[in-house]
C-alpha cells in the first residue's frame, strides 16, 4: 500500500519578519496546515526536536544574528536526512544565497518576495515528493 500525505501537514516556519509570518501563516492555516512560526535558528532547532514538523520553510538571514538558515539546513540534514526543507531569501548582493541553499539540502528555495499560493505550491511538491520516496 502507498504511504499518504498527512492530512493536516505539520509546517515549521523560520522567519523574523514578522509581517511576512503574518500573512503567510494565516494563508497556510486555511489553506489546511497546522503552523508553528519562530524566528530564530535557536528557537527552530528547539521545535523541530519537540515537534518533528513535516516541512520545514525556512529563511536564511536573521536580523541580530544567532545563526542563519544555512546552519539550520545543516544540523536538520545530520538528523533527517529526508525532511523537506524550503529556504527563502531576499538574496546578499554578490552572493547566490539559493544556491548554496540547495547545495546544503534544500529540497526547494524560493526568492523573495513571492505569494503565499506560490509558497503552498511549492509545499505540496515538496510533500508529495517524499511520500512517493517512501
């Protein structure tokens, strides 16, 4: 028998603009997810070895420092190597911040700004790519 998505999608949000994790933490709960949102690297590691999300979606610089996505993307890849992870980012001039992204484990990025229907797309993809791995 082929595994199923979960129905109700545990999503793990790492963003510390807070008017982005407004917006997009209301479209994903009606758009069927159950959403935790933090703002730190600090605070996301601490989630996802209580939580264990489905999906992790993640930025990659944080203002006040404390680490950044890069280093979340590495230690959630030395526990679970499977988790689909999403980084998101603004960009650094001269630096290709999603590519390193994905050369760490990212299963998908997206460059900001972009909508939240984009963002739940990317999502389902991400999902369904690892059910059909299982």
């Amino acid at each position: 028998m082929k595994p199923t998505p979960d129905p109700n999608p545990r999503v793990l949000f790492v963003e510390d603009d807070a008017g982005i994790v407004s917006v997009m933490t209301r479209y994903l709960a009606a758009s069927g997810y159950a959403t935790e949102a933090v703002d730190s690297v600090a605070a996301a590691l601490r989630s996802f070895s209580e939580s264990r999300p489905d999906i992790i979606i993640t930025d990659i610089f944080f203002a006040g420092g404390g680490g950044d996505g890069f280093a979340l993307i590495e230690q959630v890849r030395a526990q679970d190597p499977d988790l689909p992870i999403i980084a998101i980012s603004g960009g650094r001039a001269g630096f290709d911040v999603l590519a390193q992204a994905a050369k760490l484990g990212a299963n998908a990025t997206i460059e900001k700004p972009f909508s939240a229907a984009y963002l739940v797309d990317t999502i389902d993809r991400c999902l369904e790519a690892r059910v059909s791995r299982s």
